[in-house]
C-alpha cells in the first residue's frame, strides 16, 4: 500500500514481517494483520491570536476492531505524519493484546509545534481536531489518549466538544482527563510507575538490587520524569537525564527533587546547570545499571546498540530501538535484559482502560485500588513474556510481539472475514 511510508512505518512493517516468519504465519494472512482497518486525513483551520488563520494537519489511524473499539493517544509534534501514526497505532495493537485489553490500536496527531502556540490557540485546535474527528470515533469505537504534546487539559477539551455534540457528557470518550472531569486516580503517571515496577521485577531475575543502582532516563516528559522521581525514591541513583534541550550526567547521581522543580518552573531541562553537560550523543552510551529511553523513536540504532553499557533496558518510549539494533539486542541477550516498549510502557493504557471502565458504570476506584490492579497486569503480561523467551530461547521482543500478534491472529481466524 502506498498510504503508508517513512522510516518509522518501515519499522513497524519489518518487526511484523519478523514475527510472522517466527509464527509461520501463511503469506495470504499478513496484509489483513497488518494494514491498518482505516485512516483517516483532515486539515485544522485555527484563528490564530495575530489575526490570521492557519491551517493544521490532523491524522488518525485506527488498526483494527477484531477486539473492541481501538485506543491510542494523540500527539501534537512537528513530525507527525501519516507514517508514524500508522506505525504506533500498529504497535499500539500488540500491546493491548499482550496485556489481554479488548482493544485495537489506534493513533492520532496534528502536525504542530505546540511551544508556538498560545492557549487559547492549542485549545482551538484541539476541539477542531476532535470536531473533525466525531464521525468516525465514539467510546465503543475509538478511544482516545494523551502522548507527546497533548495532556489532561487537551483530554477535556476533547471531551467536552465531543460532549457538546452529542448533547450530554460522554466522559468516555476519552482517557487521560483531569479527574474532575471524569478521569481516573494514576492515570497521569501510570506509564512511567509501570516502567519501574517492570525494572524493579527484571532486578529480581537478574539477582540485582534497586538500591545505589545507576540510571539514566533520555527523555523527561510524562514518563521519564515520573520514572526518575519513583527510581530515586526507591534509592536508585539517577546518573544522566535528558530531553530536547539538555542533557546532564554526573557519576555521583543527580538532585531528582531540584531537577524535578526545575522542569516544573522552565518547562525543559535547559538551565539547569552549565558543569553537568554531556553531548546528548553520548548520553544513552554511558555506563550504568538501567537506561529507559522514553522519548521518541528510533533512538537505539546498531552502533547505539552495540555500544550499550546498561544491564537493563527499559523501553518507556514507543519504538525507541531499530530493526538492525534489535538483532545486536538479540546476540547480546546475556548482557542486556531488555524490557521491550510494547510491555515497559502499557502501564499508560493499562489505566486508560480501567478509567474507560470506570466512566461506562460511572462507578470509580480509588488510587490504591488503581495502582494495585495496574501492577497485577504487569506482573501477568512480563511472566508469559519471560517464559516464553526462556522456552523458545528467543528475546524477549521476540516473545512479546509473538504474544501480541498471535492474539490478534487468533481473534481474526475465530470470527473469520465478513464478505
């Protein structure tokens, strides 16, 4: 199909082929896995605050309906494209029925620098891009999500222009609002909480202890700083962090609470210090016990990959290691433990669909019950992904997609193709 391009798609594509050459998967089946069920493509007229108006482009990408509605966040970056969000709402796909949720996947963006944007402007494109999006989303056919340049705020102005059109309040329509407006407790740092509680579990097979254990978080958005804040509370050491605008390591560890407060003043990293600079380059290739990569994608390429000095991986961000990474990854199994992105960070739709639940019997849990349930997932979906790689004596990323799509598999054959 010529809808679908770019490297990110690409690799989405080729991680497929390479599980379904694992799985045997016959030829005739795989197009139907994995293309996406619909697309769709609009453009955003914004009045702007100068007077004029600027026209946005939006995407939304929805895999497939085989388990229930699909589910997947929105992302207001200057890269997206139709490619990308394909790509995540494919990878969206397996981590939902790695973790057993009645999903498909689904994705959404606008092509935007959010930074150039007033609030009054971001607030006009988002409930455009949720006006463009009625026809074809609802809570039982497509659920949204925040990601990258969108938050709660963005989430309740979705739902309440949705709301406005269907002449009542739909809470569920989306996941990831404030809590006064419908959401749940935990679900704006369920993500990066999962990430640890998952090291924390890959610490206990490997025999390492979480205390004193060197760090390093690239990316210090939702889940990296949520990820950096629980690690150091758990008395790790954080020994680098970075984000787009700076990048800090120092061997001793780093003060978490003034870098937190630091971010929450500035909105980025910058500043913070002049004598902790590293190259970003260097940062992922620093020696230390874990790195979570929970920015973007393609970070880990084969040089990164080969050069990695971390006991444990922890992929917090979607699709952060290439193809040619991953068969590095894969000869060094016995040096690097990686918790694959389709595992490490479902804790965010973990809670989404629990904050899903919750709006349809209106009946809401507190945070502890949240929490409890959220790592009870996790503990499930890492046990089948560890046996199974220790059984067929594969990686872990390997097990995990075979999950996945394996289950999706499964669900396509049982109610067969509708003529």
């Amino acid at each position: 199909m010529d809808t679908y391009s770019g490297p990110v798609f690409e690799m989405a594509r080729h991680q497929f082929e390479t599980i379904a050459n694992y799985l045997e998967i016959p030829e005739s089946l795989r197009a139907r896995l994995l293309y996406p069920k619909r697309a769709i493509t609009i453009a955003c007229p914004v009045n702007l605050d100068s007077g004029t108006t600027a026209v946005f482009q939006g995407f939304r990408v929805q895999h497939h309906l085989t388990l229930g509605p699909t589910k997947g966040g929105t992302r207001f970056a200057t890269t997206v494209d139709m490619g990308e969000v394909a790509a995540l709402a494919i990878w969206m796909s397996w981590k939902c029925a790695l973790a057993g949720l009645p999903y498909g996947g689904a994705k959404g963006g606008v092509t935007v620098d959010v930074a150039k944007l007033s609030g009054r402007e971001l607030e006009a494109l988002s409930r455009r891009y949720m006006q463009e999006m009625i026809p074809f989303v609802g809570p039982h056919i497509d659920v949204m999500a925040p990601d990258m340049g969108t938050n709660e705020q963005v989430m309740a102005w979705f739902m309440d222009t949705y709301s406005m059109y269907q002449g009542k309040t739909v809470s569920e329509i989306v996941t990831g609002k404030p809590v006064s407006s419908g959401g749940t407790e935990g679900r704006r740092e369920a993500t990066g909480l999962g990430v640890v509680h998952l090291i924390a579990r890959a610490m206990e097979r490997l025999a390492m202890q979480m205390k004193g254990s060197r760090c390093i978080i690239q990316g210090f958005g939702n889940v990296g700083s949520v990820a950096a804040e629980e690690l150091d509370r758990r008395g790790a050491r954080i020994v680098g962090v970075s984000d787009h605008s700076a990048s800090y390591f120092d061997r001793r560890g780093l003060d978490v609470a003034r870098l937190l407060a630091h971010v929450r003043r500035t909105g980025k990293l910058e500043g913070f210090s002049c004598e902790l600079l590293l190259n970003p380059a260097l940062m992922l290739v620093q020696e230390c016990d874990v790195l979570v990569p929970a920015a973007t994608e393609r970070v880990i390429d084969g040089p990164v990959a080969s050069n990695l000095k971390c006991r444990i991986l922890a992929e917090g961000a979607n699709g952060p290691t290439t193809p040619d990474a991953d068969q590095i990854l894969d000869r060094r199994r016995s040096e690097v433990f990686v918790i694959p992105d389709i595992l490490c960070n479902s804790g965010g739709v973990i809670v989404s669909y629990f904050e899903w639940v919750q709006g349809l019997q209106r009946l809401f849990w507190d945070r502890e019950a949240v929490l409890s349930r959220l790592f009870g997932k996790l503990d499930e979906s890492f046990e089948k992904v560890v046996r199974k790689a220790e059984k067929d004596q594969v990686s872990n990323r390997t097990a995990a997609m075979a999950l996945g799509v394996q289950t999706v598999l499964e669900a396509k054959q049982t109610r067969g193709l509708f003529p």
